[in-house]
C-alpha cells in the first residue's frame, strides 16, 4: 500500500472487475445526500462494468467523447450511432450524458459545477 495515501478500501474478489460494485456503493456512501458523477475516459472491459454499477446506483455519469475506447463506444451510442449491445441499456437509464473533449473541454468545468451543486 502506497504510505502517502491516508485511506484505503479492500474488497474481496479474485478478479480484475471484482471491485466494481463496491466502488458505486463507497461511492454512494461517502457522498450521502450531496450530489456525486461518474466520469468515464477511455477505458477497457471493466469500464462497462463500473458504469453499468453507476447506472445501478442511479449516479449521473459523464462520458468524455474523443478520450477512446469504452467512452467512445458509449459517446456514439448517446449519438445514435450502432455500438456495442452493452451501451443500449445504460444509454436507455438517461443517465449518460457525453462531452466532446475535442469542442465542450473549455465548458467541462462548469458542466461537472453544475452536476455537483445542489439544486
């Protein structure tokens, strides 16, 4: 464990994925009643599970398009456009929300301002 880093969470599992769950729901906990999102750039075949636990835990999740792979493939089904089967169902939550890193980055911190205040 890296000494510098004040707290840390072990789950169980034997599996690269196998913390996901646990992520979304430390998640929920520490942020209790003040807003909180999951942000998704790039990403591998863990990244679907983690937003699917996001999704799950109805957690607003901004995908930053242009920063590849998984976030990709769930910026073009948020355009329309034919992906992977897995994107239909997190897409269908109106969860998602995609940013185009390429034009919306300068607008990116107000984006996530306006996500994390309360309303």
């Amino acid at each position: 464990l890296e000494p510098h880093h004040s707290h840390f969470v072990l789950v169980p599992g034997n599996n690269w994925g196998d913390e996901s769950p646990w992520i979304a729901a430390i998640a929920s906990h520490m942020a209790g009643s003040a807003p909180s999102l999951t942000i998704v750039s790039n990403g591998g075949e863990i990244t679907w599970q983690d937003v699917a636990q996001s999704v799950n835990a109805e957690r607003s999740t901004v995908i930053l398009g242009g920063s590849g792979r998984t976030a990709d493939g769930l910026a073009a089904a948020l355009r329309g456009e034919p992906c992977d089967d897995r994107a239909y169902p997190l897409v269908a939550s109106g969860l998602l929300r995609t940013v185009d890193m390429k034009r919306e980055a300068p607008h990116l911190g107000q984006l996530l301002r306006s996500h994390l205040s309360f309303q």
